[in-house]
C-alpha cells in the first residue's frame, strides 16, 4: 500500500475590497487594470492541503468533500502545473480543499482559495517564496487572492507594463493601519452560486461598457483618499469611498452590453436600511461584490444594531459579523 506523503496545510481568509479590482489587462497572466484595497476578514476560512502522489497519473482535487469538476477543477489544476513549472517539479498532487464559504456567491472564496493553495502548494513542492512572491503566485490563481495572503489591510499594485513586467509588478503588500479595527456586517441575501463569472463579467464590462474608463480613473483618486482615510481611523470617510467605488463598479456592469446586474432586490432593501441607519445618525455604509451579498462597514459598537436591522431588510437572509483577520498562514503538523 503507497504512503502519501504529509504534503502542506494551509488556512486563508477571504477580503473584502473598499476599492475595488474590477478588469484584467492580461487574462493570462491575471494582471490588473487598477490597483485595489481590502480588509482580510476573520470569517469563512479556507483550508487546504496539498500532497504530492508521484505514482497517480493526474491530479486529485476535492473540493468540500466532492470531487472538483469542470471550470472549478480547471482552474486548480491550471494551477498547479503554474507551480511545478516554478518549482521544477512534475509529480501529480491531491489537494483537500474546505470551505467555511459559500462557493461562487460572490464572497470572495477565489481570494481564500487561492491564497490558501498558494501557500500549500509552493510548500508542498518545496518552493521558499517570500510574501511578494507569493502573492504574485496567489494571483495567477484569482486577483483578489493576492490580498488574501496577509491581514488586515492590504494594497494590489497593477503595476506597470506587459508581460513579465507586469507580472513582478502586480502584487499585493500589507498597508499597516494601527488603531481601525471596524465591524463588517456581511448580509448574505442570497447564497447560491452567481448566474455570471467574475472572470466573464469583467471582461465583458471592459470590452463594452462606456462607463469602465472613468470608473477606473475615479478609482485612482479614490485609492489616494481611502489610504489617507485609513491612516486617520476615519470610518465615515473610509465608508464613503468605499460605498461610491463599489456603486461606481457596479454601474460599469449595469453599462455593459448586454449589461450585467448581480444586485437582487434584497440587496437594494439592504441598500435602503444602511441609509435609514446613516439618516438616524448610525455610520454604516455598504459594499458589493460580484454577487447579491451586501457588507455593511460600521463601528463594532454598532455592529449589533446594524445587523439587526440589516436582517429585518431582507428576512430570512443569514447575517453574520467579521472583522479584520489574519493572513494565510501554513498549519504545523502538531495542529
Ligand atoms: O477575485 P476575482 O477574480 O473573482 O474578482 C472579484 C473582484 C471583486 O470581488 C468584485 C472586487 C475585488 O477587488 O475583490
């Protein structure tokens, strides 16, 4: 009977973005056209293990306990052989993957999934790459999971130029914030997985839609502030940007041909009460991702009466609260 071998385990958090990436410049290569920031949150981690089985004839990929099929086991197995190109290897692996994440609803279980392989895989083959080079590795897999390597808040540079350029240019490093610690109210609307990929409908927006550019430029100028709001500790402004670039994302998708539209009318219900919450003096503003789900930044003293109020929005969708979390982190064998 062959042994497998212990292989590497890693867990990652997902994030969520205050400014968004939102339009690849290289599909291949997985390069964005706009840097973003995020918060690593402490809530739905993935866990993933990575054993090398030099005997099989291909990879293993189980994803929550069934095998992975079609775009999802592509998209791993793809990557994989990205990291046994870099680590000069060619041995099959059997990769575990498990989700405390609802898969594919927009909450970001690319940014945990990958982060967590990354760190797994480059382990299990043996390859030593310091935190840059990491996550460049996280976002040949998925862009976001390029922030998902550290905690608390992080920066993806675009970086500049084409191709191998683009590649050294493109990664994600922590912005060190001393004294904000908020609360993000997650109101998870709607569960199931997104009728339109991320991946399609970002290239469909920059192909087609008119508002891209100028969203793209806003969110330069919006990058600037969000850092400055960040170094004050200033909720309101930090929400504020957020808000506005995330409806600003969200109007480049409503602008494509034909347009994209991930905003359910729970989502617009919770959109309402946040700004009920702001006119009763309570600062709490929203943000969405490719999906339904709205999360709601406010300050932990709030968190109780935003959540409240965000689940009597929208009944009977699930609410739960996060706040900033950890980076990707390989566990010990005596864990
Ligand atoms: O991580 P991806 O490649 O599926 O892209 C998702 C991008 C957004 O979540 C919509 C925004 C972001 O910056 O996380």
């Amino acid at each position: 009977e062959e042994v497998l071998d212990p292989g590497a385990t890693a867990v990652a958090h997902p994030n969520i973005a205050l400014i968004k990436y939102w339009g690849k410049r290289d599909e291949r290569l997985m390069i964005p056209y706009v840097d973003s920031l995020s918060m690593t949150l402490d809530v739905f981690p993935t866990t993933t293990t990575v054993r090398l089985r030099s005997t099989a004839r291909a990879d293993s990929v189980t994803l929550d306990g069934s095998p992975a099929r079609g775009e999802a086991r592509h998209r791993v197995v793809a990557f994989l052989d990205l990291v046994r190109q870099i680590a000069g290897r060619t041995e099959p692996a059997v990769v575990d993957t498990r989700n405390r994440v609802p898969t594919g609803a927009g909450l970001a279980s690319s940014a945990s999934g990958f982060a967590a392989l990354a760190l797994a895989g480059a382990a299990a083959y043996g390859l030593d790459l310091d935190p840059t080079a990491l996550s460049r590795l996280a976002r040949r897999g998925s862009v976001s999971a390029a922030r998902s390597v550290f905690g608390g808040f992080a920066i993806c540079h675009a970086g500049p130029g084409t191709g191998v350029a683009a590649d050294l240019g493109s990664y994600a490093e922590p912005v060190p914030v001393a004294d904000f610690d908020p609360a993000l109210v997650i109101a998870l609307v709607d569960a199931g997985p997104k009728a339109v990929s991320s991946r399609a409908a970002m290239r469909r927006t920059v192909e087609t839609s008119p508002l891209y550019r100028s969203w793209a430029t806003s969110s330069m100028a919006d990058l600037s502030g969000m850092r400055a709001a960040l170094r004050r500790g200033d909720l309101d402004a930090v929400g504020e940007i957020a808000e506005r670039n995330a409806l600003g994302m969200h109007a480049t998708m409503l602008a494509a041909r034909p347009a994209v539209r991930y905003l359910s009318p729970a989502t617009v219900a919770v959109l309402d009460s946040v700004l009920r919450l702001r006119a009763d003096g309570v600062p709490a503003y929203a943000t969405m991702d490719a999906g339904p789900n709205v999360k709601v930044l406010c300050h932990r003293a709030d968190a109780a009466r935003v959540a409240g109020t965000v689940r009597d929005a929208a009944p009977g969708c699930a609410v739960v609260t996060a706040r900033r979390g950890p980076g990707a982190l390989l566990r010990t064998g005596a864990e």
